[in-house]
C-alpha cells in the first residue's frame, strides 16, 4: 500500500498556471484564425497564408501538448498506449535519482574531490577567534543546535551508553604496559623524586602521630621480666628514635641505602609491568575487579553528568564559554589553525578523510532512503512534483511548438505556391 505525504506540493503555481492559459489561448487562437480564414478565403486569396499558418501551429501545439500531456497522465483520460509516462515509471525514476546522487555525489573520490577547496580548519581557528561578545549567526545556532541535542538525548540511556563505552574500552586497554612505559619515564626523568620525598615526610608524619601506638604495642608484646626492668620502654624509645632518624636521612641524602633500594625496586617494577607476565596479569586482575566496583561506576556516573551539564551551559552561553581560560585556551587553537598551514592542511585532510569514508560507508543507506522515499509515494504526489517544478517551461514548449509550427506552415505554403 502506498502512503501520501501530508502535505503535498501545489502545481497550481501563479507562473505555471499562468503559462498554461497562454500555452492553450495561443492554440484557441490559432484555431480560430484556422476557421476565420477559411470562410473568406474564397474572397480574399491573401487569406490562405493565414490558414496555413494557423493550420500548421494547430497541429504542432495539439502534438506539443499531447507530448507534455502524456509525461504525466493519459490525454483526455484515454488510457493511450506509452502515456502517463512518469506515473507509471516512478519507481525507476527513484531509483535513477537515488543512482545519480550516489555516483555524482555520495562516493569517496567525488566527496573528497568537492571537499579539496573547503578549509575547514580555516573556518575553525576564525570561528574560536571570534571576539567576545561578538554573538555571530553560525555561533548562535551552532550553540542552539548542541545545546537542544545534548538536552533532547536520553540521559539515563546515553549515559549508559557512554559508562558502558568507557568500561569496554578499559577492560580492552591493557593497562600495565603503560603504567610501566610511565613509570620508567618518570624515573629517567628524575620526576619521581617528589614523590619519594613526599613519600617520606608522609612516613615521618605517621610516625609522630602513632609514636603513642608504637609504644604500646611493644609494652602489650614484652615479656614481664622486660616490664618488671622497665626495658621495655627504653625499646620503644629506640625504635621510635631510630624510625625518626631514619626518615630524617632518607630525605636529606638522596644517596642513603634505604632510599637507593627503594629506587631500583621502582625500577624492577617499571619493568616488571612491561615485561613480566604474572606482574601484568595481576594488574589486570587488579583493574577488573575495580572497574566491577560499584563505586567506580558511581563516579564514572558522576563525571557523566557534570561533562554533560558543562556542554549544554556552555552551548547556551557561548560567550562565557569563550571567557577565562578556556577562552583563553580556544582562542589560542583558533590562532594556531590560521596561521599554521601544516596544521591546518592534516585537519583539512583528515575531514576529507572522514567525509569520504562517511559517503563509502552510510551512501549505500542514503541511496536506499531515497529510492524508498519516491517508491512510498502514490503515483499522484510524482506528478504534482515534478510538474510543478518543470510545468512553467514545459508550457513554454507548447507555445514555441505552435508558433514553429506556424513558420513551418508559412514555408510549406510558400513551396507550394512556387
């Protein structure tokens, strides 16, 4: 069963319907002079150039107009053999427009091609530039259009979407290589030492928060000749004592043993992560079980919600989005893609390289759109359409073709009369 669009184009238009009382007067004309001639021909001889004129434009505006007729309905209603051409070709037609857009328009060469002299990049970097306050038409409705999309997606449901996605893509990812590759650049990089020695005031400040627990545990762990001596308490002042020193020389002597030692087990670690198999197979195991914790998902949940509400307050105020440092920081790329041809010629190119691949993949799907598009539609809507986009110079035909016709009338008079 096909289906009507609601609304449907009206071929009624002022120049076409204009065009076709002329088309038609011009043929009535002719007719009438045809008849006029006719009846005073006998008295005046000078008529009969009249009558062949008119004779011949009747007969070429009747089969101008029986051609125009027959593309889009049977003449007079008369179901004539090869008439109501489009109606009854339609769905070839939709299938040749949806083949003239995909091999014109929709593969990877032509789309590339079109694209060479479009500088996106370009349009970029002067977009970001763009003053403050300067409220641009492309702005307001580049900002209107990002705010209603990112306000009319499901929340819950493109949220899911996007923790399952960060989730894959992790569980993907094999992590231990790289906090390796990062560890070892850290260390031959000496950006390591910082935290060593913030490590180390960390310990020298438990230390002296806990030194009251310290004690206790050794006087709960001495035997009752030590408690009866009162040597226990000068252990705990030993171990507490040296416990403090040795936090005080590990972090005044880059070179003190403890400290070298802790330094290569950093290194055996950088490089167990990248080479060793049971190292990394822990790590794994490690980063499962803590993206499986519902905490994880809790703050990945979290980070959701506060990109998306930061995205759509900036859409609605593009203007304070561009101020502070990330304006700062936007402006700054704006700059770097005007006056950077390099940069600009790898964006140029990569979006061409993804259009292109866009057109390879989904014009396949377009195409189908298309043809199924016109095949949805009844035989009536083609016709309107397409007529009223063609009938102003459909009828000028009709009229060029009566009074050609006419000529031709005057030229095969005039050879028989020599």
């Amino acid at each position: 069963m096909t289906r009507r669009p609601l609304s449907r184009f009206n071929p009624a238009q002022p120049g076409a319907a204009g065009m076709k009382v002329v088309a038609t007067g011009l043929l009535v004309v002719m007719a009438l002079l045809f008849v006029a001639a006719r009846a005073v021909e006998h008295a005046y001889p000078a008529a009969s150039w009249v009558k062949a004129f008119a004779e011949a434009g009747m007969v070429g505006g009747m089969a101008d107009w029986f051609a125009v007729t027959a593309l889009f309905r049977h003449p007079l209603g008369l179901p004539i053999p090869h008439t109501a051409i489009i109606p009854r070709n339609k769905d070839r037609i939709g299938e040749a427009l949806a083949n003239f857009l995909k091999e014109n328009f929709l593969i990877a060469p032509v789309v590339a091609r079109r694209m060479r002299n479009i500088d996106l990049a370009g349009a970029a970097g002067r977009f970001l530039q763009a003053p403050q306050g300067q409220e641009t038409r492309i702005r307001r409705g580049a900002s209107r259009l990002i705010g209603d999309l990112a306000e009319s997606l499901d929340d819950e449901r493109l949220g899911g979407l996007v923790k399952g996605a960060i989730s894959a893509r992790l569980k993907k990812m094999e992590v231990a290589p790289l906090l390796g590759h990062a560890l070892a650049s850290a260390i031959n990089e000496d950006r390591h030492v910082p935290l060593l020695e913030a490590a180390i005031r960390w310990m020298a400040r438990a230390l002296d928060a806990n030194e009251e627990l310290i004690r206790e545990m050794v006087h709960k762990r001495a035997n009752w000749v030590l408690k009866l001596a009162g040597i226990d308490g000068r252990i705990a002042d030993s171990i507490v004592d040296g416990l403090k020193k040795l936090t005080i020389e590990m972090g005044t002597d880059p070179a003190h043993p403890v400290r070298v030692r802790v330094e290569a087990a950093l290194v055996q670690l950088a490089n167990d992560l990248q080479t060793n198999a049971d190292t990394r197979a822990r790590v794994e195991t490690m980063k499962d079980d803590l993206l499986a914790n519902r905490s994880v998902g809790l703050w990945i949940d979290t980070m959701w919600q506060k990109g998306r509400a930061a995205i759509i307050s900036a859409a609605r105020n593009p203007d304070a989005a561009m101020a502070g440092k990330m304006g700062e920081v936007l402006r700054s790329m704006g700059q770097s893609l005007e006056r950077d041809p390099g940069m600009r010629r790898s964006i140029n190119q990569f979006a061409r390289r993804a259009v292109a691949g866009m057109a390879a993949s989904y014009g396949g799907s377009i195409v189908k759109l298309v043809s199924e598009t016109v095949r949805g539609w009844d035989a009536r809507t083609v016709t309107d359409r397409l007529e009223g986009a063609v009938g102003r110079d459909l009828q000028y035909i009709r009229i060029n073709g009566t009074l050609v016709g006419g000529l031709v009338g005057l030229v095969l008079h005039l050879l028989d009369r020599l």
